[in-house]
C-alpha cells in the first residue's frame, strides 16, 4: 500500500501537466482549422516530391 503514496500524486502531476498542455495549445490556437489541413494536402497545388 506503500506504493499508492508515490503513484497518486505522481499521477495527479501528470495528469495537471497534461491538462496544462492541452489548455496552452488552445490559448496559442493549435487545434484552428484542422479541415483546411486535411483539404490542403489533397489539393493539386501540394507538392512535397523532392526538386530533381
């Protein structure tokens, strides 16, 4: 039972980090127009081929 004493708070640490991580990315707009991405690479205008 010794063990929970560590594994509690170490998760409740990281599961804090996590959320503080996810709360950033919204505050700095990460997750804005995930569907323009997703068009964007199928369009024609997308070229990642090496210039030979």
């Amino acid at each position: 039972m010794s063990i929970l004493s560590y594994l509690i708070p170490i998760s409740l640490f990281l599961g804090g980090f996590g959320l503080v991580a996810f709360l950033w990315a919204l505050k700095e707009r990460q997750y804005d127009d995930p569907k323009g991405d997703a068009e964007r690479i199928l369009s024609g205008k997308y070229d990642d081929r090496p210039k030979r």
